[in-house]
RNA sequence: GGGCACGUAGCUCAGUUGGUUAGAGCGCCUGCUUCACACGCAGGAGGUCCCCAGUUCGAGUCUGGGCGUGCCCACCA
C-alpha cells in the first residue's frame, strides 16, 4: 500500500464523488422489504450555489442516511431542486437586460423560454456541487418543482382545494411589491427600523365659523390624498364634540365624515386619524366597517396616479415631500417629529412594500392548521428540538389566509379559466375548463395569468416528488417520510405548508419527526451573506481542506439545534485529524509490508472477534481492549445519531479515533512488534480494528474513510464494494470487555503518571529510568508484572513491584497506585516544589470532602453510592496527604 | 406588545436524570526533528459556570427576580 506523506484529500475526492453516482449507490429500492428509511431534501434554488448553509444542513442528513444505510435500511435520500418563482425570474431578468432584452417586450411564452434555457444551462449548479460533497442522494429520483409530474400534483391540489371550498378569490388588501409586481405573502416582508418623521396636519373642520380644525398625525403625508374619513375613539371625551362632523381634506377639497372607531388608539399621535382605505391594513378594515370609498391615488409602482391631481405621475417620496411642502405653504403643518418606524421590506427587491387592494387567490388556512396542530400535539410528527414545536404552535394558532397569488410568469400557472360572464371556473385541464363552460352555456374568454407562490409546490414536495396523485410504489413505500433536516428560518414558510397540504391531500403528515438546524454564521457571529461579502464558500474550503474536513468542522461546531460559528482555522483543525487518519492506516499498511504479513482475507469483516497469540493462546490485552473500545464507541456514535446530536458523534468518534486508537492502540501495537512479535494473528486484529474504526467514522468522513477502505480490503475476498455498502460496526455487548478496559485503563494511568513526574522534575526525557509501584489493587500488580514492557517503551521506565513506603524518591499517589521514581540528587529541590504543590491542591479538597460527610443529612440522604465514594475519596486523600508530608521531611 | 433561546477557560462551544476534584477544540507556555503523522509527540497553565434570592443534604443543572445578548411573530396611524 502506497499513500503519500501527507493527506491530500483533493486527489481523491472528486474521483469518489464521481464514482458513487456512476455506480448508483445510493439508489432507493421500492420493492424491498426492509425496513424504511426516507427523507426528502429541502430542495435548494435552482438558482443557487452550495453555500454553508446547504453543506451544513446535507452533512447532518448524509451522517444520518449513511448510517441508516450501513445498519441496513432501505433508504432513500430525494434530491431536487425547487423553481423559485420570484428569485429566478428576476435573475433571469437582468440576464436578459444585459442583453439589452426587456420581458414586457418579448412577451410571456419568450420569457419562459428564456428561463428554461437559463434553467438547463445553470439550474444544475447546485445539484453537481452536493454531488461533489458526496451527499449520498438517490440521484435517479431527482426532481423539480416544474416537471410534469409535479405540475400535475399542483393543478390536482388546487382543485382539490378549491372543491372543498379552502381556495377563494377576493379584493383584499396584500403586501405589493413595487419592484416585482406582484403581491407577495406577509412571510416574505421583512421589517426593518427606519428613521422617519411624524408629521401632525391640520384639517379644517367643515361649517365651522373660526376656522376650527382637527390635527391629524402621519407617517405618510402622501396618502393623504387618498383618505376617506378621519377617525376617533368612540369612547374619548375630547372630541365627542366631532361625531357626525365632517373636516375637509386639504388640497383635494374632499368632504370627509368623521367615524368613530375602536381601533383607535386615543394615546397615540393627537387621538385622531386620517383614514386611507386604499393604503392602509387597518384604514382598510376600518373602511369597510363603515363603507367608506376606496380612493387608490398609488398605482403598482407606487407612483401617485390620475386621482392624485397634480401629484400624478410622482413617485411616493417624492410626492411625499411635495405635499409636505405644500401644506406647509398652507399652514397646515402644526409640527414634524422624528419618530422612529417599522418599515416593511419586500424580502426580494428590497423596496418598501406598498399595502396595496387587488384580487388576489388565497388559501383558507384555519382547518388546515388545525390538523396540522392535531398532528404535532399528538405525536405523529416530533419537532426536535421540542423549543420548536411551541413556535409552530404560536404560528399556527394565529395563522392568517395565504395568498397564494403571484403576478408573476414563471411558475404554476393557477388553473382557472374565466367566462364571458365574468364568472371563473376551476379545473384540472382546459378540457375540464371547456366542458364546464359549455354547461353553464359560456365560452372560456381567457385563462388566468397569475401563477402560485413557490410556496405552494414546495408544500406538496414529499408526496409529489414519489408521484402522487397516482397510487405509486414509491409512495406506498416511503411516504409518510422518516425524516426532515431543515433550518428554522423555514420553519413557517415551508414545514408548516407541508404539514397542512401534506395532511389535506393524503391524510397523513409527510414526515415522523422534523429536525430543525441552525444558522451558519461567519467567526463575528453574523449571518452569511452575499452583501456582507462575509461568505465562506463551502467549495472553495473543500478544494482546500477536504470536504471531510468541511463537515467534520460544520457538525462539530454546533451544538443540536444551535447555530454555527464557522471559522477557517477550525476547517483546518480537522484536516488535521484527516491527515491524522491517514496516517495511522498508512503505519498499519507500511508495518504490514514490513512484515511481510500473509495477505488478509478473514471470513466475514463484520463479525470478526479479535484473534489470540498463536503461542500464548491468548487474545493479546491491547486488541481486547480496542475491540472491547470500538463496540461502545459503536453504541455510543449510533444512539447520537439516531438523537441528531450530531456533534456528539464527531466528539465521540475524533476523541477515540485519535487519543484511542492512535495515542494508545497503534503506540502498543508498535511495543508488541518491536518485540518480534510477527504473527499473522497479532497483524490480523490490528488491521481489524482499523478497518472497523474506518467504517465507524465513514458516516461523518465519507471520502477518507472509502479510499483508504478500498486500499486496506483491496484483497478481501467478497467485501462490498464500497464501505458505504458495509455494516455500521455493533456492539458485542452491553459493556464490552470490562475487564480488559480496566487494565488498559490502569496502564495508561502508569504511564502519564510517570511522564507527568518525569516532566515536572524535568527529568531528561529519553533517559531510563528505576520506578516502583506500590498498590494492593491485583489488576495493578497484573498490569505493573505483564505490561513492564509497554510501560518502559512509553514512559521509558523500568518498573519493579514495591514492597513498604517509598521514601527518598520522587513518588506521586493515585488512587489506585502509588509511583516512585528513583531521583537523582540534583532534581530534589524540584520535587519539594511538586510535593507542596500537590500537597496544596489535596488540603483543599480534603476539607471539601470532610465538610460534607460531617452533614448528617447528606449521609442519610445522597444515594449510598455518592456518599461512598466520598467516604473512599477522602481515605484516599487522607492517605496522600500522610505520604506527601512524610516525603517532605525525608528530603 | 407576544413568544423563543442564550450568558461556562483568552476565543468558539459541550455539559443528557441535580451528586466524587466542571470538559473539548483552537490559542497560550515548556520540552522533544522518537524511523505513521511538526497537519506531529509528551507535559502544563488557565474557570466567582452573568448577578441576587430561593428550593434541596447537595445547584453549572430546578424556581423567582435582575442585568446583558440574539432571534421569531404581530404591529403603532
């Protein structure tokens, strides 16, 4: 086996990337009849690139669907993508402007041809990149929002929907996009803190002989163009006198009545408000309380039209300033104040967001959320972490309709047709469309243009991407789904639609349990993103450092549910510990060669129990112990996974891997062959007990694990033929080999001790040295008589069973031993430092234990155990401190 | 206004059911080119677990209050 120095993991990553998809991998089996696992991926963009977030949330999945595969389910991870109606349209957009071509112009069936071939030609950017960083997808089953199968699940909704009376039509106020044009839902406004003024108008009260007027109070002094009433508290005595009255508006002229309204707030402004129907939530609701006209003076780019007079034609700051201006000409300014305002955001231009009255599609969402609800109270799905499930209660229980909606072209086309007469019909073709008309006596005239939010086709996904409505294999096989990873900044706009489409079209929620990530934020604790230009592309690491160090540092780095904070060095870190692994399986194979070792070809890689010395009869005790090591970690690792603590999993299996096995194991391991040990058995663990701590870590690290896997088994007869394809080590049983555990445990314990003497006394390193060691523990007397060899290989002492105290030496106490080194003169005054010092520390925790076991209720109360290893603690520190004061004053 | 988190070593964070002397990685200090790895080996220093009160024999962990930080939802004309 020949392997570089050093770990270069862009050598070999992109040749296993290639070959897992080649070979088909990781292709789902829907006649299989072993037990399920499914998940299907929060499809990205078809716009995007892999960014952190992406590579953060697909290393959780692929750890957990690598396991699941190698413990022997039938999984299978969806992949695909998602059309994101505004995102892509607009990038498509400005695409094509920069070909000096206008939409408007070329008309919509031009435009949709220009995104599906912007859609061919780029659209699978994203996907190739999680190909690259071996997201272990069933690739033969990828789709896409707009596929035909898909589109079809979408029309069948709809109509499903809309027979059960849950989609309407309607007037009604929405959040307009002056940028895009379109309505978008309340998730996809953004608020923000903005400075701005409050501006207090005086409107003259109508017949009033001295020129009485009502002040008003505004943020937006150009709507007032727009107003149709001005409004007080029924209940506030200061303007009792206005009821029935009526103000005139100035500038416009209009008489407007004054109603009194509960809505408002007598604390805020003067009392009173200037209603504006068309450009207001509350105005609106307000309005139709009290049947106020709706006087629209914006148009859908937020210019002042025809009825804004001389306004016309302004933009809404603009004419903002010029109505300022000109009522303060008329004197009718009383004041301005800075005040400060949430401004609404559309999370796509970025413009404000215009309250705007148009006929939009909506969706009834009450008795959707109340089965959506019923699904998490009772159990069906789990949020985990649990936090979660109390936000999607909040969100639910206060849900508003959905407009679904778009005045957009790319996307589903809504399926609705409308009559001569005005009326609508719904249907699942134009067929359907047609035959409906005819027997209401009516020709169709046109078909809807809008299209639906991205939102609703993404809430079908888990059943449409396995090809509902049809009854088909895979949905009879994987739907309800096991599992969903995603981010909680998804949590309402897309879990919750799942939940309640999900429900609604089958009867059943889509996934067992919900997994909800957190953010990955840069070194400062901010968000990532593209304008902050603080982005830490995830490809341009993995070029770097190995894709396997990528995640490692991504799951490594967050706690379940919390957020990462990602930083390069980190990244590195674990490249670091790649290279360690290589290393480690490049000294296996090196001292396998210089062995000359038989090939390895034992029977059955999973169920390999470690091999005893051909001459002893034995198992040697380092190969029980790993193997023994490896069972629990095993067990450890999978209860992890299988309770999405991922970073548990990677503490888990870096700690073993390196400060197990490698500081440990492979150090004996070189003992026992210096030693001329070179029997095959003895070659057969060690290269066992690698080969199995590959495939415990092959979840996490992917591509480290597989090359070297393949080198190592090269001539393993029947092997699979690729580790992903491998068992998920087990454990043997519950506790492993206690017994050797604690031998190994005694020995390491020996062995820092010594090096821990030898460095504090600054004893020369290399150096032998006489030690003694006293206990009346057997296991240490077994270990100090059997293991003298490793003990002198790695503490570089010679050990000798003590009988008496020590005195005269330098001797360190341990709870199960003691140690004395044989000192030479010129290190004692360092000794005397090291006793007082260690005297110190024991004083103090002497007294601590002491304190505690004087308490009578703490004797009569703590669990006996607690209270024992107090009561043994404190003999033990008893004894230490006996031995260190008579060490003192022999010196 | 309503809701959810968080505050532990210089930094980033673990710490599952309250229980012996609170952990990791990075960084820092000391010593080692020991023939797998200097992307290494060995050793070490470093903590008022934000503050106050309470429950308890016992609190980083549970309860209440305070201070500080972050996020989500609703929304103020």
């Amino acid at each position: 086996m020949q392997l570089a120095k050093a770990y270069e993991p862009s050598r070999i990553e992109p040749a296993w990337a290639e070959r897992w998809v080649e070979q088909d991998l990781f292709r789902a089996d829907s006649s299989s009849s072993k037990p399920v696992f499914s998940l299907v991926i929060p499809p990205p963009n078809v716009t995007g690139a892999l960014h952190m977030g992406h590579m953060f949330e697909s290393s959780q999945v692929d750890i957990t669907m690598r396991w699941q595969r190698m413990r022997g389910r039938n999984v299978l991870w969806l992949p695909g993508t998602d059309h994101a109606g505004i995102a892509t349209q607009m990038l498509v957009e400005r695409h094509l402007a920069k070909q000096g071509i206008d939409r408007r112009e070329i008309g919509r069936e031009k435009f949709l041809q220009h995104v599906w071939a912007w859609k061919e030609e780029y659209g699978g950017r994203i996907v190739g990149q999680l190909k690259r960083v071996g997201a272990s997808c069933d690739w033969t089953r990828e789709r896409f929002t707009m596929d035909p199968g898909l589109s079809r699940a979408v029309r069948e909704c709809f109509v499903r929907l809309y027979e059960q009376g849950l989609i309407y039509r309607g007037e009604y106020m929405v959040n307009w996009d002056p940028g895009t044009l379109t309505a978008i839902s309340d998730l996809e406004v953004e608020y923000e803190e903005q400075q701005g003024h409050l501006w207090y108008l005086r409107y003259p009260v109508c017949g009033s002989a001295d020129s009485e007027h009502v002040v008003v109070a505004t943020t937006r002094p150009e709507t007032m163009l727009g107003d149709t009433a001005v409004a007080v508290h029924p209940a506030d005595p200061r303007f009792a006198h206005l009821h029935g009255e009526f103000v005139t508006l100035p500038l416009v002229g209009r008489r407007l009545p004054v109603i009194c309204d509960e809505f408002v707030d007598p604390q805020f402004g003067t009392g009173i408000v200037k209603v504006t129907p068309a450009h207001d939530p509350n105005d609106f609701a307000a309005g139709q309380r009290h049947g106020l006209e709706c006087v629209t003076v914006l148009d859908e780019e937020a210019r002042i039209n025809d009825r804004g007079g001389k306004y016309r034609g302004l933009d809404r700051y603009e004419a903002r300033r010029r109505v300022v201006e000109d009522l303060t000409a008329l004197g009718l300014v009383e004041k301005v104040e800075d005040y400060t305002n949430n401004v609404g955001r559309s999370q796509r231009s970025g413009l404000a967001v215009e309250p705007r009255v148009s006929t939009q599609w909506f969706v009834k969402t009450e008795t959707l959320a109340d089965a959506a609800i019923r699904a998490v109270e009772s159990g069906r799905t789990r949020i985990v972490p649990g936090q979660w499930e109390r936000n999607y209660f909040e969100w639910m229980r206060n849900i508003r309709d959905w407009c679904i909606s778009r005045q957009l072209w790319w996307g589903h086309r809504i399926p609705a047709w409308y009559l001569e007469d005005g009326s609508f019909v719904v249907a699942r073709s134009r067929q359907d469309a047609e035959a409906e008309a005819a027997r209401r006596g009516q020709r169709i005239t046109r078909r809807e243009t809008d299209v639906l939010d991205t939102w609703f086709s993404s809430g079908l996904w888990p059943f449409s991407t396995m090809g509902w409505p049809d009854d088909t294999e895979d949905l009879r096989t994987f739907y309800p789904t096991s599992l969903l990873n995603t981010g909680f900044d998804i949590l309402f706009f897309w879990v919750a639609r799942m939940m309640m489409l999900g429900i609604a079209m089958t009867g059943e929620p889509p996934f067992a349990k919900v997994c909800i990530h957190g953010l990955v934020r840069d070194a400062d604790k901010q968000k990532m993103s593209k304008t902050k230009g603080n982005v830490i592309d995830p490809i341009l690491m993995t070029d770097r450092y190995g894709t396997d160090a990528v995640r490692f540092a991504l799951v490594a780095s967050a706690g379940q549910g919390s957020d990462v904070v990602l930083k390069e060095e980190r990244i590195a870190g674990y490249r670091t510990f790649a290279n360690k692994i290589w290393n480690a399986v490049r000294f296996v194979g090196m001292s396998l060669e210089k062995a000359g070792a038989e090939v390895w070809t034992p029977p059955d890689l999973a169920a390999f129990r470690p091999l005893p010395d051909e001459r002893t009869g034995r198992v040697p005790l380092e190969d029980q112990w790993i193997f023994s090591r490896l069972s629990k970690v095993a067990a450890e690792a999978s209860e992890h996974i299988e309770q999405f603590r991922y970073h548990e999993v990677a503490g888990v299996l870096y700690h073993f891997f390196w400060h197990e096995f490698c500081d440990w194991y492979i150090e004996l391991k070189k003992l026992s062959f210096a030693e001329g040990s070179g029997l095959s058995n003895a070659w057969r663990n060690m290269l066992a007990a690698t080969e199995r701590s590959l495939r415990l870590l092959h979840p996490i690290m992917p591509f480290i694990t597989e090359d070297l896997w393949q080198r190592l088994t090269e001539n393993t007869a029947g092997r699979p033929s690729s580790i992903a394809l491998s068992s998920y080590p087990v454990s043997i049983s519950e506790d492993g080999d206690p017994k050797a555990e604690r031998l190994v445990e005694i020995l390491r314990s020996l062995v820092a001790t010594a090096r821990n003497l030898r460095a504090e006394l600054k004893l020369p390193a290399s150096e032998m040295l006489s030690a003694t060691v006293h206990s009346e523990i057997p296991e240490v007397l077994q270990v100090a008589r059997q293991c003298s060899g490793a003990v002198a290989g790695l503490a570089r002492i010679r050990l000798a069973v003590g009988t008496g105290a020590p005195s005269g030496q330098a001797s360190r106490h341990t709870a199960d031993f003691d140690l004395a080194i044989e000192l030479p003169e010129a290190h004692r005054a360092a000794m005397r430092k090291s006793l007082e010092k260690q005297l110190a520390k024991l004083v103090k925790v002497a007294r601590s234990a002491r304190t505690k076991l004087r308490n009578e209720q703490f004797v009569t109360k703590a669990p006996p155990r607690v209270v024992d290893s107090v009561r043994t603690s404190l003999a033990d520190y008893e004894s230490q401190v006996e031995r260190i004061r008579a060490a003192l004053s022999g010196l």
